[in-house]
C-alpha cells in the first residue's frame, strides 16, 4: 500500500513538472537560461526529498533507538538476541555480555545481536 502510494506520488510530480515546464516555455522548444532548467531542479529535489523522508531518516531514528538500547543495558536486565533467544545479563564487557539462561547455562553474545529489552 505504501510503495503504491509514493509511485501514485512521484507520477503526480513527474507530470505537474512537464505541465510547469510547457507553461513556462509557452509549448515552445525555444527556451534559454534558467526557464529550461527549473522542471528538472524541481524534480531533482523532489526526488532527494522523498529519498531522505522515506529512507535515510528512518534509518537514522532506528540506528538510534538500537545505539541507545546498547547503551542503557544493565545487570540483571533480560534480553532476547537476534537469534530469539531470551536470558538475563550476567556480565557485560567493550562488545559482547554473558545471558545467563533459565537452566543456569550461561552465554556469551555479540552486543550487537541484543534487539530486545523484555520485561521482567
């Protein structure tokens, strides 16, 4: 639904800027300077707009929200790793930590496999 949204969008836009471009020439193909140029700036940065909103700064917030997860976690948190699995931290050290899981066995994880702070 999404993706069918933004193309519906961009065809809107491709077409409002070649009807902007036919009225600023008059029809005619006899255009100098700026005039010709203005439809494709407008599109250009139309399309880096869009890029940024639907791709670089939702990236950007989800980066952000995992560097602030890796940074928060504490002893005796509990945790699921990328792998699903699901265990308390033991110990934690520069880049992995220790679970400690429901029969006692412990493991050492990657910090950057922790997707998950559960509730206790």
């Amino acid at each position: 639904m999404g993706r069918a949204i933004v193309i519906c969008g961009l065809a809107i836009l491709f077409l409002g800027t070649v009807a902007l471009a036919q009225a600023t020439t008059g029809g005619t193909t006899a255009s100098t300077g700026l005039d010709q140029y203005l439809p494709l700036i407008i599109l250009l940065v139309a399309f880096g707009l869009i890029f940024y909103f639907m791709l670089i700064r939702p990236q950007r917030k989800r980066q952000q929200e995992m560097t602030s997860l890796l940074a928060g976690l504490k002893r005796g948190d509990k945790v699921m790793t990328a792998g699903g699995i699901i265990g308390e931290i033991d110990s934690i050290g520069d880049t992995s930590l220790v679970i400690a899981l429901e029969e006692g066995a412990k493991m050492r994880v990657a910090k950057m496999s922790i997707v998950r702070k559960m509730d206790k």
